[in-house]
C-alpha cells in the first residue's frame, strides 16, 4: 500500500513538473553588454520599429521578456508595467515588452492589456531573446522566458532578473531605474 501511494505521488509530481516550462538558460549578467536590436512593435496599437539604439539615446531602458500575450501571467505583468509605466518615465526609462509567443497579437496586447502606455515588440522565433539567453521549451516551441533587464544608456545590463511572479519584476526594475537616476541626478 505505501509503495502504491509513493508511486501515485511522484506521478503526480512528473506530470505537474512537465506540464511547468522548462526554464532557459541563465540569463546575459549584470554588466554585460545588451544585444542591440530593431523589431516590429506597437503602441496603443499602432505599429513601429522599436529600436534599443534609439531608446537608450533619452535614458535607461526597462527591456522585459514574457513568453505570450493574453496569457495570465503575462496579462497580469503588462498591467502592473502599465501602472508603473509613468513613474518609470519620470526618472527618464523607457519600458517595451517583448515576446516570442502568438506575435501576430502584439498591437491588440499593446492596446488592452499594456493600456496604450508602453510598446510591445514580437520576436519571432525567440532570436532576440536567445541573444539575451533568455529562452525557454514549451510545448515544442522557444519562447521567451519571464526575464527583466534594465540597461543604462551606455548599453550595460544594470539588471538581470528572472523569475515567474510578475509582481517581482516591477519591483527589481523600479529599484534598479531608482538606483541609476540617483547615481545620475
């Protein structure tokens, strides 16, 4: 009997650890250089090319990967960005999304769940986000993993941060784009 419940148990425990994303590898380090890129992107639904090179030209850049728009998790972060989307701007950073899942829903996301505050750029087939080391396996696809950087004008990563809670990383980025306006005021 108990080798019975033992055996249901870690069942239960496989099939929830793969039914979980398998996490990327660890993400481009604080210090690193930021990949420049250019990609298709929205604001308030419109679209545009976002381009880190211009961004960083008017101050640090709040730079988030998330694996899927209208997703929850993802859906709860591009409401908690939105919110903090102003104090962001009032320290001088400009914050984008980006993700490499459903990319064809980029400017409808950008519009409901960013609230018309911030851009959201698709990246297809995660080459971006494979730059910044930030990918991960689900269901027989790559996409972005939930990772934040901020990266300071000179393109150095202030912050590398990854985890799953989205509530976390508003906080990291907001302490690390505080950190920079202090040191640069």
């Amino acid at each position: 009997m108990k080798f019975r419940k033992n055996l249901a148990v870690s069942l239960a425990l496989g099939l929830l650890a793969a039914s979980v994303p398998a996490p990327g590898i660890a993400a481009l380090p604080q210090g690193a250089g930021a990949p420049d890129f250019t990609l298709s992107a929205a604001k308030a639904g419109k679209p545009f090319n976002f381009s880190l090179h211009q961004s960083l030209r008017k101050g640090p850049v709040v730079l988030y990967f998330f694996p899927a728009a209208f997703t929850a998790g993802c859906t709860i972060e591009a409401h908690l960005f939105a919110e903090a989307t102003d104090s962001f701007r009032k320290m001088g950073a400009t914050v984008v999304g980006v993700t490499a899942g459903n990319v064809e829903r980029v400017a409808e996301f950008s519009k409901l769940e960013c609230r018309d505050k911030f851009a959201v750029a698709a990246d297809p087939g995660a080459k971006i986000a494979a730059e910044y080391k930030t990918v991960m396996q689900f269901q027989d696809k790559t996409l972005s993993e939930r990772t934040s950087f901020v990266i300071a004008p000179d393109g150095k990563i202030l912050l590398s941060y990854t985890d799953r809670n989205p509530q976390a990383h508003i906080d990291q980025t907001m302490a690390a784009v505080r950190e920079w306006k202090a040191k640069h005021s």
